[in-house]
C-alpha cells in the first residue's frame, strides 16, 4: 500500500477554541483570588502592625520605669503624638518610607495611655480603621472607621 506523504497532515499546537477556554479558566480564577490576595495582605499587615503596638507598649513601660510616669514620651517631651521611640523608623521588619501605620500616643496620663496605628493615607491600609491599646491590655480595631470605638470593637481579631 502506498500513501501519499501529502496527506497525512499531523496537527501541532491548540486551536483558537482551545486558547479561549484556557484564557477563560484563568480569566475566573484570577477574578475569585485576586480579592482573596488583597484581604490576606490586609491582614498581614494587620498583623505587623499589632505587633508594632506591642513593642510600642513595652517601650512605654519602660519609659515609665524610668520616669515613674508615661508622661513626656513623645517627640519634643510632649505626651501626645509622635513617640520618640519610634519616631524615625518602624520596629516591623520593613523600612519607614515604606510604613502602612503611623504610631502615635493618642493619650499619656500619669498611670494610664493610649497608643494608636492609624493607617497611613498612601497604603492600600488606608480606610481598613486605626488599631489601639491601652495601658491596661485592653485591644481595639476601629473597624468601621467611625473615630470612636464601639463596645463590639475591643478586640483585634473580630
């Protein structure tokens, strides 16, 4: 039997069908994780900046150690606002200019504070509601961005 070479076609590579529906799959794959992306780094971030609060805490019992009051903790002696401690940089892993909170001593008494993250206005943490806490433990998240904390934001994690 003899066959003609020129027949025989032998087909390589996918057809347009086969392309379109590939680019579909990844089109809806993209569209559902995407969000999912942004919510886990939102969280991340969270994270490192309860963190921040944390080591910011510790450095107020330790100003308070040495001065027998969180008073005068603050840039310029003041005892609102910017800390001193941190003032330049951010204890988390990542450079200043990079930050996505502002730390700040929202109140300093004689035996009590308050510390605030406040998201900075250049992140995408921007609207996500400032993290506080207090002298005595007590944890809030301004989830709704309101400027007021409600009874059902005293936690970090609801």
């Amino acid at each position: 039997m003899y066959q003609d070479s020129t027949r025989l076609q032998i087909n390589k590579g996918f057809s347009l069908v086969e392309l379109m529906i590939v680019v579909a799959i990844v089109g809806i794959i993209s569209v559902i994780a995407y969000p999912s992306y942004q919510g886990f780094i939102k969280g991340s971030n969270r994270s490192a900046a309860q963190a921040d609060l944390m080591s910011f805490a510790a450095a107020m019992e330790r100003h308070k150690a040495a001065s027998f009051s969180y008073k005068a903790a603050a840039v310029s002696a003041a005892d609102t606002g910017s800390p001193t401690i941190y003032h330049k940089h951010s204890p988390s892993a990542e450079p200043y200019a990079n930050r996505k909170y502002d730390l700040t001593i929202k109140q300093a008494a004689g035996s009590n504070y308050v510390l605030e993250a406040k998201p900075t206005s250049s992140s995408m943490q921007n609207g996500d509601g400032s993290l506080l806490f207090y002298s005595d433990g007590r944890r809030a998240w301004d989830k709704d961005n309101s400027g007021a904390v409600s009874a059902t934001e005293y936690c970090w994690r609801c």
